[in-house]
C-alpha cells in the first residue's frame, strides 16, 4: 500500500478543499446529491444486515461500502466538506472565501438531503410493498431509530441536547479522518482499508452523522416513527449539524493543518537536517 505522508497530506487536502468549494453549481448538486444517495443506501444496508442477522456489528462492518464507494467516485459529503472548505479558505488558496465556503455548504447539503430523502422514499416503498402494507421488520427498525434520536435525546434536556452535541462531534472526528484517508493511500485497496476504520468505528458505536440521519429521520416518519419533524430538527438533526462542523475542523482539520500545514512547517517538513548525514560545521560538539 502506497502512503502519503503528513506533510505530503495536508496540501493534498488543501488542493482538494479548492477544487470543490470552486465547482460549479450543477457539477456540486450532482455530486452531493449521488453522495448523499449511496450514503442512504449504505445506511438502509447495514440496518437490514443487522436486522436480520441479529448482529450489530456485522451492520457496522458492512456500512462502509458505501462511504468508500462515493468517495472513490468523488462525490461530497457536507461532513466531508466541513474540513476540506475551511482548510482551504485558512491557507488562502485564490478564489476560496469565505462567502465561497458558505455557499459549497448550503449546496452541498441541499444535494446530500434530495440524494438521501429519494433513497428514504424508495426504502419506504420497497418495506411496504408501496405502502399497501404495514412496514416489515427492516421498516419498523427504522422507524424506531429515529424516536429513540429524538424524544429519547428531549426526555434528557440539556443533558440530552449535550449528549446529541458530542457525538455529532465524535462522529465526524472519525468520518473526517475517512474523507483524508481517502487521500493517505495512492492505490484502491489502500484508500479502502483507510476509510473503512473509521467509519466502522462510528456507526457502531451509535456516532450522530447528519447525512446518514437525513435519511434515516424521513424514513422514519414515512414509516410510522413516533415523532414531528420539529423533534427531528431541533433534537437532532440541526445540533448534529453543528457537532459535526465543530468535531471535524477541531479534532482533524485543525491539528493536521496547524502542525503540518502552515508554510513554515512545510518547509521544515521538507528539508530536515540528519545528524548523521549533516557537515561537520553543523553538528559541532555534538559529534
């Protein structure tokens, strides 16, 4: 597996971070739309998995299939952005403003939520046989999902709302690390293997990722979940927003950008004097 290293990495990001908050219109929609769509069939996937094996795990290790697959076809995530956007705007890359960034976001998550409520429409029929049925048991699953993200967070208060805060950060530390392991390896297999950790390590353990909620939240209200689509905005998915922006930039973006980023470490980075190779008139008494 080829690796690229750190100081290799970050301006690989940044250059990546560019490209997409300079897209076009049209060329953002497609593709936060597709990403948003592969995401909820992944999601939609890993339920039915677990469902009807009984095993959560085995859902949490199949999910990424479909956060590798999206991401080896380039399309975006917001997740994804909230890290590559402002590592671009930081490192004052021409063209990428602020306003630039704002607008990639609202694009972004315009297409991830069409992509994900089309594939939570398509769900809905396929459980119920075009609703001319109740839901089976992949359906009333998740339907239940989304009670329990919503009233059962609001039952806490602020703790709740604390709760639902953290691990939408939790969730997109990992997810972040997945869109930059994209970029880590060189080959398939590499980018793969990369991707996968995280991204397993955060459905499993129940992580709040705002895209895979825009579709698991619909599905549930078309699927007779117990909740308002004001429970799902304010108990869920709108603090997730904010925790995966907070999470991504300030456990990933951030500490790679800062201490392998800046122009002065990258050209520490790229020129480091070895003791041993070093002149003599460097190494002084310490030979």
């Amino acid at each position: 597996m080829s690796y690229v290293k750190p100081a290799e990495l970050v301006p690989t990001i940044v250059d990546a971070g560019a490209s997409k908050v300079l897209l076009s219109t049209r060329d953002t929609l497609v593709r936060s739309t597709m990403g948003g769509a592969i995401l909820a069939i992944a999601a939609a996937f890993a339920v039915t998995v677990t469902v009807t094996t009984g095993h959560a795990l085995l859902g949490a290790v199949l999910f990424p299939v479909g956060f590798i697959l999206l991401y080896l076809l380039g399309y975006d995530l917001l997740t994804g952005m909230f890290v590559l956007g402002p590592l671009a705007w930081l490192d004052k890359r021409p063209g990428v403003t602020l306003r630039a960034v704002l607008r990639n976001w609202g694009l972004v998550l315009v297409g991830n939520f069409l992509g994900a409520f089309a594939v939570a429409v398509m769900m809905a029929i396929v459980v119920t046989y075009g609703f001319d049925t109740p839901p089976n048991e992949v359906g009333q699953a998740i339907g239940h999902i989304g009670e329990g993200r919503t009233v059962g967070y609001a039952e806490h208060g602020a703790a709740g709302m604390l709760t639902l805060f953290v691990r939408g950060m939790l969730c997109n530390w990992m997810v972040s690390l997945g869109v930059i392991g994209a970029m880590i390896a060189k080959d398939v297999p590499g980018k793969a293997i990369v991707m996968w950790m995280p991204i397993m390590l955060f459905f499993f353990m129940g992580f709040e990722h705002s895209i895979v909620n825009l579709f698991l939240f619909p599905s549930g209200l078309l699927l007779g979940g117990e909740f308002t689509i004001m429970d799902y905005l304010v108990w869920n998915e709108i603090p997730t927003v904010v925790g995966n922006l907070v999470g991504g930039l300030l456990l990933t973006g951030l500490p790679l950008y800062l201490t392998h980023g800046r122009p002065k470490a990258r050209r520490s980075a790229q020129a480091p004097v070895d003791v041993v190779d070093a002149p003599r008139e460097l190494v002084g008494d310490r030979a």
